[in-house]
C-alpha cells in the first residue's frame, strides 16, 4: 500500500493596499495584501491546517515583505 502525504503551502491574495513607500528599493505602489498558511495533504489534497495563518504586505516590484502584526 502506498500513503502519499506532505505538506503544502497555500497562498491567499486578500486584496491591494494603496501608495505604500517601500524602504527597499524607494518606490511607491499598490501593495499585495498576503495570506500563508502550511496545509497536511494527503494524496496531494491539502486536509487540515498545520500553521497559523501569516499576513504580510509585499512589495509588487521588489518582492520585499512585511509581516503584519496581529
């Protein structure tokens, strides 16, 4: 018998926040409001959440990102 299991991250886009000043690179833009969150997946279905979740805002152009406290 083969059990296939593991874990997955999933990826929740929440919405935009707008004209966020970057530190990173200096540039101002609508930035990406983030969900994470690891998953247990069993045959590649993701079951039960394993974490909890993370919210961070991430810069569209640099990628730079910010965790967003509770």
């Amino acid at each position: 018998m083969i059990l296939l299991f593991g874990t997955k991250t999933r990826t929740k886009h929440l919405g935009k926040l707008e004209n966020c000043h970057c530190e990173r690179c200096h540039n101002t833009s609508d930035w990406d409001f983030i969900e994470y969150r690891h998953w247990f997946t069993l045959f590649f279905i993701p079951v039960f959440p394993i974490s909890k979740k993370f919210e961070f805002l991430q810069c569209p152009i640099c990628r730079q990102s910010y965790e967003v406290p509770k």
